[in-house]
C-alpha cells in the first residue's frame, strides 16, 4: 500500500469517527427526548441545532470524501461547544441563575440524570463536542500536510 493511499485511509478513519460521534450524539439526544420523555431545555435546543446537520455534512463527507468537510462542519461543532460549556457552568452554578436564557418553559438546570455524581446531560454534549473539535482538528492537519 503507498504512503498517500495509507494516508488517505487514516483520514476517512477520522472523519467517520467523526460521524460516528454526531450520529450517537444525535441517537442519545432522541432518546432521552422521545423514550425517557426529558424535555429538552432552549439551550438543549440550540445544541441541538449545532449537531443534527453534521450528522448530513460528515456523511456526505464520508461519501465523497470532500475535503472542504471539515471547512464546512468545524464552525458548527464550536458554536455548539460554546452552548454547551454555556450549558454547563450554568447547569454546575458557575454561571447565577439570573442570567438563564429558560426563563419560561423547561428549566436549563433541571435535573434529568447523574452519573457518577457528576456527569450530567450538560457535559456529555460538551464532552462529545470536545472531542468532535479535537477529531476535526487532527483531521484538518493531516489533509493540508
């Protein structure tokens, strides 16, 4: 196997993992959803607006392995970071509740599940957008080597 076909490989293998990432994301976010029934809050939305499109831009991407696909989907992975980290200071009360943007409706810091006394909904979304920007990055570097 040549070098550029190995390369190449390494790359689709990142950028499916990429998409492997978005589409469990997106599956977990329906589930808890639609199956246990947690209504999701209005930051919880614009999270939501931020990962369900790059489940079709990263899969496109894999199909014809377009290079601009990380041009395309790194601008939304770090709007839906920001959300998140958002999310998660004020969910851990870093951020007063004062400034919540869920005045009405479903509140931003309304407990739905607890793991390990301190993994919450919040920081998963953070956690798998952390590692999707990481996953883009490395991808990024190896295509303009």
């Amino acid at each position: 196997m040549s070098p550029s076909t190995q390369k190449s490989n390494m790359n689709w293998t990142v950028l499916f993992l990429c998409w492997l990432l978005v589409s469990g994301s997106t599956a977990g976010s329906i589930f808890f959803s639609s199956v246990m029934e947690f209504a999701p809050c209005v930051l919880c939305w614009y999270q939501r607006i931020c990962l369900f499109p790059l489940v079709l831009i990263l899969g496109v991407g894999l199909i014809s392995f377009e290079k601009n696909v990380v041009k395309y989907s790194l601008p939304l992975a770090i709007a839906g970071w920001l959300v998140a980290l958002y999310h998660t200071l004020l969910y851990s009360g870093i951020i007063p509740t004062s400034i919540q943007p869920c005045s009405q409706g479903v509140s931003c810091t309304e407990e739905y599940i607890d793991l390990f006394g301190f993994i919450t909904i919040p920081m998963l979304s953070l956690f798998s957008f952390s590692i999707l920007i990481a996953l883009l990055l490395i991808l990024h570097r190896r295509m303009t080597k």
